[in-house]
C-alpha cells in the first residue's frame, strides 16, 4: 500500500494518529470524498465484524471429552468422528443381542411395522387437506385503492378502478394521496412521490416493497401477516400501526404507533415497540429506537452512538437515560462490549430486574431465549 | 472488568471445582471453536485444538491473575495452541495417518455469506487479517506468529484484505 491518503485512512482507522493527526485528517475528509466513502465502507466493515457472530457449532462431545478428561477418566481424546464410530459399535452390538430373542420380538416388529403403514397414510392424508386449505387461502385478490387527493392523473385513476394485484407496482405524484384496502388485513395511505411492489396479495400473506414515499399502515385486528421491504430490511407488523418515510436518497424512518413491529435484519428479529422510532443507517442497519420525547442531548448521543460506538459515548448515554429510554439501553446490548454490556445490564437492570428464570450470564452471553423474556418482562410493564 | 459471576466461578475453578470449569467450559467454548476452525479449516482438527485448549487452561488456571479477565486469557492460550499445530500440523497428521481426513480436506463454508469472504481469504491473509481485524491482536502481537513476515509486511498485508473486502462485489 503506497497511497499516502490510503496509509492515513488505515492509521486513522486503527486509531494509530496522534490528536492532532486524526484532527488534520478529518479536516481532509471534508474535501476528499472518495476518502469519505472508504472511511464510511471500513466502519460498515467493522461493525460487520462485530456483528459476526459464531456461526459454527462444535460437536457436542467436545465438553464431554474436556469434562471426561479433567475427571481423569480413561477417556482418550479422540476425534469426535472416532467417538461416534466407538457409539456405533456398541448399537450394532446391541441390536444383535434384541434379535436373538426369537418370535415375541417378531411379532413385535410385525405389529410395529404395520402401525407404521397406518401412521403413515394418516400423514400423507392430512397433507393432501393441509394442501387444498393451502391453495384456498393462498389464492391471490386485487387490493381495493381509493382516492384521497382530489386531482390525480389518468393512469392512477385507472388502477383505482381495476385494484392491485400480486406484483403490481404503483407510483404516485407529489400531490397525489391514495389509501389501499386489504381486505380483513389493514389499510395503508400513501402520501407524496411514493413507488411500492407488491409481491404477494393472499389472506396468509401480504407483502410489499416500498423504494420511497411516505406509508401509514392501519392494522385490522387479528391481522399478523403484514410485511414490509425497504432495502434489504423487512418490517412485519404485529397488529401494529406504524409510519414509514421512505427514502433511496436520505435516511428512511419507521415510527411504531401502536403494539410493536418486528426488524427482521439478516435473519436477526428486533422488536421494536410503539412510541419509539427508528432510522436506517444503511441498506441493512438499523439504529437504536428512540422514545417519541426523548431529549435532544440523548438523540444526539444515540446518533454518535450509531457511527462510533465509543466508550464516551456509551457512558454518556447510560448517564443521561431514565426509565422512558429502556428499549434504547435494551438495543444497545447487542451492539456494545461485553464490558460495556455489562454496565448497561447493571442500568437496565436499575429500571427492570431480572426476570427469575434468566440470570445476568444469560444477557452477557446475549442468549436469545433469556433476550426475548426480558423484553416481554419489560415489554408488559409499559 | 468481569462480571462477579464469572469471578466466582474462576475462583472456584481455581479451587479445583470442575463443575465451576464446565460453566465456563460452556460459556467460552463456540467462540474458541469458531476461531480455531476459522484458522484451520478443519472442523475436526478445530474440535480436537479446543479440547487441548480447555485442558491446558485448566492445567494453568491456579495462574490467572485476580482481575484477568479469563476469556482474553483463554484467548491468548487458544492463539499460542492454534499457532503451534499450524506450525508442527501434529493433530493433523494423526487424523491424516488414521484416515480421519485427507491432505485435501481444507475447507469451511458457513451460513453467513460475509463470513464466507474472510473463510476463502489465502492462508496468511485470512488468519493476519482475523487476528487483527476480529480479535483485536496488534500489528506488533501478529508478526510475532508469523515469522516470515515484518511487521510492516503484515500491515501492507492487512489493509490490502480489509481494502479487497470492502470492493468485493458480494459484499453488502
């Protein structure tokens, strides 16, 4: 690597700048905007690296052989696969040792093989009637839409009398408002210069991608199954209503109006609950949801937080929140140390105690199911 | 820091309660599993690598400090196993020998296609790169692993990773 602005870039990156470099540095950034960009692609780089998480499980007698070991047990520590071949050896023995007892275990295997055929016709039956009721509530219908704006151009006049249908796109002008039906689902009004897709229009599922406008969604009750793609992010609504200002060009904001939404981000579900807002960072981040009334010191610090997760930061944020900002500390877990995640279990904590059956390693090692009871423990308090 | 939990169960571990090392055992174990098989390749060589860690650990724990933390301590123990069967491969060569795996059985693909990236990166990349960028090892820390190179060479090196990863067009 020779690029003096690149050496600079990485020295600034890995924190090896004096002050008054790093100060001169991003003085630069000001007017180099390709340094800009790599600077903003290396942080999105490293925040994917904090998010990696291990993906890769070990076999299960692993502990088993470190346990068996420190009890100074006879075990060898061998490879697990050689472990498996030993289990196998055992089962084959004793499989030799059941046959050997002769007609009873005959007939026993008859019987059983018999009651297999029976189970299994019952099984393929209750598929074939899962399929036909399947197939009846998958069958797609169009959307009614309905004008809210006085004038409104030929085309969009011309769907409002057709209806949408699955994968139908619809554009709508500056001063042009619609509000679309789903029928025993929920209505959504779209606002202003807005573009959606639907992909998917059926009483089990219905679904669209929104690339910008604004969209107020109103639940029926009983209604689970609305979902939301901006960018590479799906919001589904809990019963929920909800806002979203979508954007290609600035930064897009949901605000949960009512229950809570689910993010679902990379496989990764956060539940976001009413009164709070959240913006994207980018085509698959998130930030931290912030309370409708929270201070405009604290909004600050979780807008720094979102770009640099620093211990000032952090510490700040923890010293200005009270009990309203428990969902912004709650988020925050996920994202911080496990030595800071300590100290913000240590102040959620403060606000909402524990449930019994989790314990605070739990948290720390972000345990998904101890996660999910907190949240609901919290969640219900409200 | 650490949590008064964790201290506990460190001391009681250094008092010689296995139970207490199990838990810990448990709480530590797919982190250093993930590393040593993103280091080596080689899930059975990467399980048969964390059990000798856990066990040296244990074997050394009297050692841990009051106030060390015990996972970076782990850590440093993992890296040292890790970077010692890379350099006499004597795991693998026994599984190779008792026909376990083959010369060639070298490859971990995961779940998570950016993890895919850093797992198809060229040996001495992708473990330089790992060290540094995930582990938080230094410049300085690195290039006392690998001896063919300085630590300049493993900067230049480290960069031009993070720099081909970021442009890579599955990226993001």
């Amino acid at each position: 690597m020779t690029n003096p602005d690149q050496i600079l870039l990485h020295d600034y990156f890995d924190n090896l700048l004096s002050p008054e470099a790093q100060k001169e540095f991003e003085e630069t950034l000001l007017d180099k905007i390709d340094l800009a960009i790599d600077l903003g692609k290396l942080k999105n780089l490293q925040r994917n690296l904090h998010n990696l998480s291990s993906n890769f499980e070990p076999n299960e007698i692993v502990i088993e052989n470190i346990i068996a070991s420190l009890l100074e047990d006879k075990v060898k520590i061998d490879s697990p696969e050689i472990e498996v071949e030993k289990e196998d050896t055992k089962r084959k023995k004793k499989k030799i040792k059941k046959e050997r007892k002769g007609l009873k275990a005959l007939t026993k295997f008859r019987l059983k093989r018999l009651f297999t055929f029976f189970a299994f016709l019952s099984f393929i039956a209750l598929i074939a009637a899962g399929y036909l009721y399947f197939q009846k509530e998958n069958s797609s219908f169009p959307w009614e839409v309905s004008l809210i704006s006085e004038n409104s151009s030929s085309e969009l006049q011309s769907i409002v009398s057709s209806g949408l249908g699955s994968n139908a796109h619809l554009t709508i002008g500056k001063d042009e408002s619609v509000k679309i039906t789903i029928v025993n689902n929920g209505i959504f009004e779209l606002h202003g210069e807005s573009e959606i897709e639907i992909i998917s229009g059926t009483q089990l599922q219905n679904s669209i991608i929104i690339e910008n406008g604004n969209l107020e969604f109103t639940p029926q009750i009983g209604n689970i199954s609305f979902q939301l793609i901006h960018n590479e992010i799906i919001l589904q609504s809990k019963n929920s209503q909800f806002e979203i200002t979508a954007s290609n060009t600035s930064t897009s904001k949901v605000k949960v109006l009512t229950n809570f939404v689910d993010i679902n981000l990379k496989n990764v579900v956060s539940k976001i609950p009413f009164n709070h807002t959240i913006q994207y960072l980018d085509k698959n981040h998130i930030s931290l949801p912030l309370i409708s009334n929270a201070s405009k010191q604290l909004t600050k610090l979780v807008h720094e937080f979102d770009i640099k997760q620093s211990n000032k930061t952090i510490l700040s944020i923890l010293k200005l929140s009270t009990k309203k900002n428990v969902f912004t500390l709650f988020f925050m877990l996920s994202k911080v140390t496990p030595t800071h995640r300590e100290l913000v279990i240590e102040k959620l904590q403060h606000f909402y105690p524990l449930p019994k059956s989790i314990t605070i390693l739990d948290i720390l090692m972000l345990n998904n199911d101890a996660l999910e009871t907190w949240w609901e423990e919290i969640y219900s308090s409200l | 820091m650490q949590h008064d939990y964790i201290r506990l169960l460190i001391k009681s571990a250094q008092q010689g309660k296995k139970n207490a090392y199990r838990e810990l055992c448990n709480a530590n174990l797919k982190k250093i599993y993930n590393l040593s098989l993103r280091i080596t390749l080689n899930k059975n060589i990467a399980e048969i690598l964390t059990q000798n860690i856990f066990i040296e650990a244990w074997e050394n724990i009297k050692f841990l400090r009051e106030g060390q933390a015990f996972d970076i301590w782990l850590k440093s123990i993992a890296v040292y196993k890790i970077f010692d069967e890379m350099r006499t491969s004597k795991i693998k060569n026994d599984l190779v020998e008792k026909g376990i795996i083959t010369e060639n059985d070298f490859s971990v693909l995961s779940s998570d296609k950016f993890e895919n990236l850093i797992l198809l990166l060229p040996d001495k990349e992708r473990i330089a790169f790992i060290l540094h960028d995930i582990e938080e090892y230094t410049y300085e820390e690195i290039s006392d692993f690998i001896d063919d190179m300085t630590t300049l060479e493993i900067k230049n090196m480290i960069r031009s990773t993070r720099n081909s990863l970021i442009n890579t067009p599955d990226y993001d």
